[in-house]
C-alpha cells in the first residue's frame, strides 16, 4: 500500500465533498492510503497570492510542505491550483538557498523548517501509475459496452509551467486520455481543447470567464460528446455551474454532464450515484446514467 500526505485545499472540502468522496473510494480500491495532514492551510492560491507576494506565498506553502515533511510522507493533492503552489514552492525551495532561509526564518515563528524531503504528486500522476490496474478492474466497464464518448479537460495547472510540473507533454497531453479510455469509454477530439476554461480570470471578471468556457462547451457540443470529463475542482465550477449562469446570460443551454474522473473509475466498477454523490451535479448526470444502463 502506499501512503500519502492527503492535502485537500479549500474547494473541494467547502463545497465539492463528493470529489473528495469518489477520489477516497477509487484510491482506496487502488490500494492507496491518504493520511490527514492536521493543521493544513490554505496552498495559497497560485496565481493571485504569488502575484502581490512571493515570499509570503512561499511561507504559507513552505508550513504546508513541512506538515507532509513531518508525516515523512509525499503530498497527493486534488487541486491543480493546490498542486501547482506546492510543487513550485517545493521545487523553488530546493534550488534557491536564499529564499530557503528566508522562509525558514519566517517558519520558525511557527516551530517548522523546510528541509526539502518530501514529493507533490497531483491525482492524476496517481491515477496514471495505475493505468494498468484501472484498465484491468474496467473490464466489464458500462462505458465501454455503451459506445460513451468524453470531451475532457485537462486545465493548465497539472501540466503548466512544464519545466516546474514535468509530467506528460504541456501542449499535446495524453495521460488523461488514457485513463479515460482506461474505462472503455472513447475520448473525443474537438476543436480549443487545450484551452483555458476561464476559471483563473473568474474572480476578476466572471462574463469574460463564462465566454471563455461556453467557446469551450461550443466546440464539445459540435463533436456530440456524452458528458465531459476533468480533475480540477476549479474547472468543474466554471464547466458545471457554469452552464447555469451562461444559460442566464446568453439563453444557450448546453446540458453536458460533467464528471470528475474518479466517478467515471466508480461507476465502471459498480459504485452507486448516490455513493459517489452525483446528485450534487448542477448539469443533471441522469440522461448520462441513462445511456449507462445505470439507476440514476
């Protein structure tokens, strides 16, 4: 069994719990064990938090690594944002002494110290070093009996800035195509896949953040995709919910069911909606369950 320093961030427990619930089911079912890691913070947030100060952002970073350092245990991690921070402050911290002691200086007003033992793997490395094993326990998968096609999203932190993350190709990805089709279901090609879903820019101005996704949802209803499938909780709202207030704002409705990958692992072996928690999809999962076969 391998054991990880499980770091949930702030999305997904205050307001995603069924992803955190199809994730613990499947990663258990893959023999993974996720250890709580008491007193976690915030990552903080890539992107705004790192733009108005580094070394802070560094610092909350840095306590977070220290928990899992502590643990003497690598850090798996749900959030691409979440992953992002903590493999790039980790990473920093290793390379660059003087900020190193910086941050120390700071930790060491709370009892820590960054020593630079530990590793951050996202769910998707994860699930990829599984590839085997899912394909194997997806044998008899209603996906693939069912013909379903998936648009997926990757979403720019799991693999961005490559030079940081260095997992799988930043401009033509596959592990997460794999592992789709890992479940029998058919991962579709269409138009603007790699483009951002707009979920960075949503706190500075939604509308702009809404035109970003609805391109997106455009070109995924072009190609009759049964459901979209994605691993960033933060891509979810803007791919979900999303579809909602782009309905209130243009009148289009798209209706595409949006999965987290572990449910898609869930249902191919035999994982009731109601324990992965589907019912908590703003986009109704019933007409995809449908074509399942499956009671919604």
């Amino acid at each position: 069994m391998t054991k990880y320093a499980f770091f949930l961030g702030c999305m997904i427990p205050f307001r995603f719990p069924h992803m955190e619930a199809s994730a613990r089911k499947v990663l258990e079912i893959l023999d993974v064990e996720l250890l709580p890691m008491e007193g976690a913070g915030c990552c903080p947030d890539p992107v705004g938090m790192q733009s108005l100060d580094l070394k802070t952002w560094m610092s909350l970073a840095g306590r977070n690594l220290c928990i899992a350092e502590e643990m003497n245990v690598d850090i798996l991690t749900l959030c691409h944002g979440c992953f992002e921070t903590l493999k790039t402050a980790n990473k920093h911290l290793k390379q660059h002494l003087e900020m190193k002691e910086e941050v120390n200086e700071v930790l060491s007003k709370v009892d820590k110290e960054f020593k630079g033992t530990i590793e951050v793997k996202h769910i998707l490395e994860v699930m990829y070093d599984n590839l085997d094993e899912i394909k194997n326990l997806c044998t008899n998968s209603p996906f693939a009996a069912n013909g379903i096609k998936v648009a997926l999203h990757y979403g720019c932190h799991v693999i961005r800035p490559s030079d940081i993350i260095a997992f799988d190709d930043p401009e033509r990805p596959t592990s997460l195509d794999e592992l789709v089709e890992a479940t029998g279901a058919k991962s579709i090609s269409y138009m603007r896949k790699m483009l951002c879903c707009g979920a960075t820019i949503r706190g500075v101005s939604k509308d702009p953040a809404l035109m970003m996704t609805r391109e997106k949802l455009l070109q995924i209803q072009k190609v009759n995709a049964d459901c979209i499938a994605l691993l960033c909780p933060f891509c979810y709202v803007n791919f979900d919910i999303g579809q909602t207030e782009i309905q209130r704002l243009t009148k289009e409705k798209f209706n595409i069911p949006v999965l987290y990958y572990p449910e898609m692992i869930g249902l191919s072996l035999g994982l009731s909606p109601d324990e992965l928690g589907l019912k908590f999809h703003r986009v109704k999962v019933a007409p995809l369950l449908k074509k399942l076969g499956i009671e919604p």
